[in-house]
C-alpha cells in the first residue's frame, strides 16, 4: 500500500469516534432488554413504587455495574433520580439502584447476579429503612403502569 492510498489519521481516529459512539449508543438499549426480558418474567405487582419497580431498578443498576462499573450507577442516580431527594419515589429508587450496583459488582457470572436481585427483591419490604434491603412504597401508592 502506497502513501496515497492509505487513509489519514484524522480519518482513522474520526473511525474509531464514530464506533465509540455507535458502542455507547448501543448500550442502554441492551441494558432495557437484559432487564425487560426478566421483568415481564416474573410478573410482580406494582409496576411503578412497589415491587415491580423496586425490582425494575435494582436489576437495571446491577446489570450496569456487572458490565461497567458501580460508578456509573452512581452517576446515573444522581442525574435521574437526584440521588434520592425530592420525593419518595425518588429515594425509593435510589435505595434500590444502591443495593442493585452492590449485587452486579459483586456477582460471579450473570445468572448468579439475576438469581440474587430477584431474592433480595423477595426480602424486600414497605418502607425497608437498612442499606441492605430493597424498599418499595405503600400499596396505595402503587401504580399498574411501570413506564
């Protein structure tokens, strides 16, 4: 291959940008599959503050950290749910995404961390106070909808 033929480094680096971008668009569309596919699964009620929800956040926040990192949980918690203060939907699901990011960091394979989120959901409780449970509102809190 000649110097005129072979393509620049702009070029290559302008690549590699567009592949990035392509990965990091990727990735939250495999995060909503890898956690509606196990939702809808499991058929628990209140799909928004009870324990579908509580379920729905600790899964996506451990998938997150099983894959990447507990960091970006923490990032995304703050961003989306203002890191638990304004109301108590927000912290409930700011509990949640905590304990999930402990369980996707500390998992050995992706079954074991699917396996674990669901019992700790099981465990969980209204108005569970500890770091280590899950939480989820009152049932009249609840709502069917769980987008």
């Amino acid at each position: 291959m000649n110097a005129a033929s072979a393509p620049s480094k702009p070029r290559r680096r302008w690549r590699r940008w567009l592949i990035a971008g392509a990965l990091a668009a990727a990735y939250p569309g495999f995060v909503l599959i890898a956690v509606y596919s196990h939702f809808f699964a499991v058929d628990l009620p209140g799909g928004r503050n009870g324990p579908a929800d509580a379920y729905r956040h600790s899964l996506a926040s451990a998938v997150v950290a099983y894959t990447v990192s507990p960091r970006l949980v923490d990032w995304v918690t703050w961003a989306m749910e203002r890191d638990g203060h304004g109301n108590r939907s927000r912290a409930m699901d700011a509990h949640n995404n905590r304990i999930g990011a402990r369980i996707g960091a500390g998992a050995s394979d992706w079954d074991a961390m699917n396996d674990a989120v669901l019992d700790a959901v099981r465990r969980g409780a209204i108005d569970a106070q500890t770091d280590g449970q899950i939480t989820w509102l009152p049932p009249a809190a609840w709502q069917d909808r769980w987008y």
